[in-house]
C-alpha cells in the first residue's frame, strides 16, 4: 500500500473536521438537552454486547448489518451494535426494573456492515428516545411530537410526517390466509411499491374476491386525510383490528395538527417500514431534498419480553450527521482568541502572573492559546496579552 | 440460553444508567469546554477505519487490542478503533494538512478486545487532546498543564505526575550493542520491574562493566527531583543524548511546578510505557487509590510519516467512565419537575394553550412531563399545572 493510499477511509465511513465536529456537539448538546425537558434520561448502553442479547426481536435486517466478532475471554460471539433501540429495551426491562412509564434517550455512534441507503453513512451517530410502559396514544402522540420538535430544533424545514399502522396489514393478511411464501411475495412487492408485482401476487395468492381487493385497495391508500375516509369505506367489512387502527391514526393525526399545524401529514396504510419488530402506529419524517426518511419510529410493544418483561414501547431515532446537512450554514465564527506570548523572555515571576491570567480568562470562557517558542504565529486572533508596567493586560490587536 | 441470563453483558463492558450517564455527560461537556478554551479544536473521527491507517506507527499492543472485521464493500480488513490518538495524527498530517501547529481533541468510545488491566472496562470513553507540529518543550509542558487540569476538573485530588524520558533507555541500549534477543530480555524485565531478571539480563547481555553498571543505575533512577542530580552524576559518561534528556526533564518540571505547586512530580528515567511509539518525554498522572494511571501520555513525533507528513506531536488522554469514581456524590438532584395533565378531560382551545405554555416553559429550560392516560403517576415532580379560570398556571405541588 502506497502512502497516499493510507489515509483512504472505507465507503461510507467519514470523520468530521473541526467545523462539523463542533456543530455536530453544538446539536448533540442542544437534543439531549431538549429530550431532558421533556423529561427523558440519558442511558449510554455499552458500544459492544453478546448478540444474544443485542439482537433479539429485531428481525433479520439489524443482524445483517451487525458486524460479529469472537469475545476472547469468553468464547461467545459478540455484536458491534447497529441500532440503539434494543439496547435501550434491555435497560428498561432488565436494568432499571422501574414500575409505570420511564422515558430514556441516548446519543452515540453505530456501525453498518453496508450502507442503508446509497448515501447513508456506515457510522451514523443515532440519538434517539424511546417511551417505555405506556401503551396508549398519549404515548404515540408524545414520541412523534418530539421528534419533529427534534427536526425543528435541527432546523429542517417543511417536515412531512408520513403515518402508518401495521396492525391494518397484519389483519388483512391473517384473514386472508396466505401461504408463507404468498405472503412472503405481497409483502416484498408492497415494500418495494410494484404496482405488477402486488397485482399478480394478489391473483396468484388470495382466492376471496372480497379480500384480494381490500388488499387491492390497500396498496393504494396513501396521500393526504382524505385517505382515511376512503380506507373506512373501502375496509368496512375487514376484522374489527383494521377499523381501529385506523382510527388510531386518525386521533393521532388530529392531535398532531392542533399542537403543530405547519407539519403535513401523509398517510401510508400500506407502510410496511420495520414490519418484523413494529406492533402498531410506525410514522418518519422527510424533508425536500432528501429521499430517505431524515427520523423515523413506531411502536414495538414485545421487544422487553425476551428479556423477562414484555413492555410496552414507542420510540423515535435520528441520525446526528444526516442532520448537518440541514444546520444553517454561515454562523460566522467568533475569532475573538487570545493569544498569550511564549515564556522565552519571562522570568518566572512574570511567567506565573501570565499563566494566573490566562487561567482565569479561560475560566471565564475566553479561549486562550499560548504562542509556542520559534514558531510563526499561523492562529487567527484579534487580542493578545501584552505586559507593561509590570501588568499583564488584554489588548486588541 | 435462558431469559434471565440475556441481559449479561460481556466482561469489561459496561451500561451507565441515568444517574452515572448525566454524570458522565456533564463532566464531557465541562472536558471539551475546557479543552477549547485552551485552543484545542474537536474533531471526531470513525470507529472504524482500514487496519492499514488505523495500526500503523502504533506497535504491537494496540493491534492486539483491537477487534478486527471484514469489508463487505472492500474485502479489506478493518479495525474498530482502540485508540484514537493515530487517527487524530492522519486528520492532521492528511485531513488538515495545516502549516504550523494544529491542537486538536476528542472524545468517543473505544473498544479493547481485553481490559487493558484487572479493573479496567473494555469500552472506555476516550477523551484527549493532541498538538501536533511542534517539536519545543513548550507543547510539552502545555500538554501536561492541560492533562492536569483535565483532572483537576474531574475531582482528581492527590495527584502525581510521573515523568520519564525515553531517549535516555534509548541512547543507552544503542551505545551497549546488545543483541535482539537480549534487548528484549532487558525491555521486558524493565517493564515488569524486576530487579533479579534486571540484572540477569545485563550481565548476560552487557559486556563493558561501565556500561552494565549505567543501566543497572538506571533501572533504580526513580523519586523525587534528587533523582536527576544522581542521574546526571551516574550517567557522566553516557551519550550527550542522555544528558539532554534528563535537562529536559529538569526544565519541564520546574514549569510544571511553578505553574502548579501542589502537583507532587516522580520521576521514572526507566519508564518505557509506549516505548516503541513514543519518543521523547512521556508521562502519566496517578491518584491515591487507584493502582493504575488515569491519564497519560507522552511525545511521538513520527507518527504521521506513514500518511505523508512527519509531524511533530504530543498528547494525552484519559477516560471519562474512570473519571466517573472521582466525581463528588450526592449533589443532590433538582427534583423540581412539572408535571402536565393528561389530555383526556380538556377541549382543543384548552389542550392548546396547555400544549404551548408546556413548549414555553421547556424553552426556559424546566422540565415538564406529561401524564399518561389510565397511568398511576410515579413520577417525582414538585409543581404541576393547574387550570383555573381558563388560565394554566404553575402550582407548586
């Protein structure tokens, strides 16, 4: 390997320079503390746990993007983690063992065997909340608010919020009674939204009329809340579980626009995002300009079980770099440093009295930086300590 | 695998719960705060990157310690990082490629494949600070300064600085000719301290009488500053290399002391932490209480050749979850949350304006929950908000 090739990163793998480095923390510490306000507490679950316990309930797509390795002092295979969530689950349940609602949050990084999305990093830093121990809409309705309050705070603009339920699926496809491989077909064709494919694997796989065009119908039921009206209509004689969920989504819709009426709202009944692990309500933003999904969450009511309490859940995570795209650029840097001048020809005294300066400058949140013997001076800096009188003084420059 | 054994996790790696994970993040804000207020910009590389940038210039230990996976994309190998010192050194030398010098820092979590010691986690939260591009002794009593001080905020009381030099060994093993293999004999008795194997290894190994007797002087060369008064007696006829360093070692604690007298300084001329990266002064700070270092670090000033530039460099770092035993307990918790009613009994206007003032008083940074519906509050909370005369107000509980 040549030199110039050495600094190369992997695909997908990106580090972040000052600027972004310091806008990226500036963000961090404003979420986390908007998450404290609402009364979320911070957990910083472990970078690395046995897959046993990192990777249950969340369905092939997480361990496929989990990279593997052996613990040496134990023998067993451990999981570098791909998502946050999980871990998270495991706190509620298992380590903080707390009755009624406990609301956590978290920031840190995660690492992809292989990109989400063709742009997606490999090593996002997810931060995210997550409500565990309430399974009612106060809970579904809180999450959503909080994670668009979380894009509004990251100054993404003209939100969409797309909603679904994957309880209206899920009934459909159990009345239908398709066959593992007919279901495993509808379902890849309604994820990848094939209009031939889902016809024909409706054809091929549901023998009731009536069903197979409810499932026809359902396809097709996404847009604006003139949807939810058509998708009654259309399901009227579905099991009672479609019904309700529907009208889930529209009490949470309704909530969400008196509380935030500039958010636009698309509806997605066929939203299948996340279908192995969601119970119920799923929903994610999107933002002009960005084809993926900018956050994204739902319900997973079982996840705690595997751990010995099933609790209920409903969270939301985000993606810290995906969001710098969207921070306004042009924040002109405050190039107010201070620059202290070498030891060289201090005694020691003069020396001292410098150091007590500039440690209470620092002190008081200036930054200070110490000119370094037989090096030009390459800093930006609009002050410096000059010493007269004996006096050691901050003058402009 | 049965339920209650899931949630073990791995040896060495650790969950920190609300309490300990708040405690954490506000001493990594107070950390990288303060570390800016000294000029130290922040940078945040990945956690993974190609062994090829991520191993190189740093020894055997550290490829030992790091946990190894394949490239999908690439086939390559790649590293989940154990250190990020060499990753901050390719940001400069390639990312940056700034003239003069360049003080950068960081924080994130690193990964062993074992605990470094008995006691030590296998996922430390690294927090450090480098400055690269000179090669004066003013950057290295800057660093040790800022090392200090980093404790000092930390709660670290008693400290010591232990401070060695590693040219000193490394003149001396030059002018003594010894093999390869006794080379290696002397360095691992050295390190584990052991006077019986010290001495089997010079006398097998050293045939001048004056030169065995310098290094066996040496591997006693260590206290207080009376130290390097016998040090530059018992070392007369060593290489000027020799010499230089014990004056280097000389001036920079008398900086040290003048700008913190209550630091106790021991010096170790023996000392060969990181011998075969580092370069020049190295030094590591020490508690009461705790039998390893809490930081440390040291001068490696070839490390960024391999990506094209030499720079000079020094640095420290330290980690934040051992930091954590030296924080002060019991600042009790402002329990002054404000609790929200559910929504259950209000009308839209009422909802409304609950909803905005909860946004307000979130703004001014308090902390306002909402109930749940059908939940049993177990929530602490000191005030709560209370509709009357169709005004919501704050009441204290």
């Amino acid at each position: 390997m040549s030199k110039a090739d050495r600094w190369l990163l992997p695909d997908g793998v990106e580090e972040l320079l000052p600027e972004q480095a310091s806008q990226v923390e500036i963000l961090r510490r404003k979420l986390l503390d908007l998450f404290s306000s609402w009364g979320y507490e911070l957990v910083i679950p472990p970078l690395i746990e046995f897959t046993d316990s990192l990777l249950v309930g969340l369905g092939s797509d997480v361990d496929i993007q989990t990279f593997k390795v052996v613990d040496q002092m134990s023998g067993r295979t451990m999981g570098i983690r791909a998502d946050i969530t999980a871990q998270t689950a495991r706190i509620d349940a298992h380590s903080l063992k707390r009755e009624g609602p406990v609301r956590l949050c978290y920031a840190g990084s995660v690492l992809h065997t292989r990109p989400k999305s063709l742009m997606a990093s490999r090593t996002p830093i997810q931060v995210g909340a997550e409500l565990y121990g309430d399974a009612g809409l106060d809970s579904d309705i809180e999450v959503i608010c909080l994670m668009l309050e979380t894009l509004h705070c990251s100054g993404v603009k003209n939100i969409t919020l797309d909603l679904g339920h994957v309880g209206i699926y899920r009934a459909l496809i159990k009345e239908a009674g398709l066959s593992e491989e007919a279901q495993q077909k509808l379902f890849d064709a309604l994820q990848r939204k094939s209009t031939v494919d889902i016809e024909e694997a409706i054809t091929s796989g549901i023998n009731d009329p009536e069903m197979a065009d409810m499932m026809r119908t359902l396809s097709q039921l996404n847009g604006d809340n003139s949807v939810l009206a058509r998708a009654k209509t259309a399901l009227a004689k579905a099991p009672g579980e479609v019904i309700a969920a529907i009208e889930v989504l529209e009490k949470v819709a309704e909530k969400i626009f008196l509380r935030m009426p500039s958010v636009r709202i698309y509806f997605d009944l066929s939203e299948l995002r996340g279908y192995h692990y969601h119970t119920g309500l799923v929903f994610s933003a999107l933002a002009p300009g960005h084809g993926q999904a900018v956050a994204n969450g739902g319900r997973y009511d079982h996840i705690g079980e595997v751990f010995g309490r099933a609790r209920p859940a409903t969270g939301f995570n985000t993606d810290l770099k995906a969001l710098l795209s969207y921070l306004e650029k042009g924040t002109a840097k405050d190039a107010s440093t201070i620059l202290a001048p070498t030891s060289d020809d201090l005694n020691d005294a003069e020396e001292l009295a410098l150091w007590q300066l500039v440690q209470r400058l620092r002190e008081e949140g200036e930054q200070v930086i110490y000119g370094l013997s037989g090096q030009a001076c390459t800093l930006e800096y609009s002050r410096n300590l000059v010493l007269s009188d004996g006096q050691w003084t901050v003058k402009n420059r």
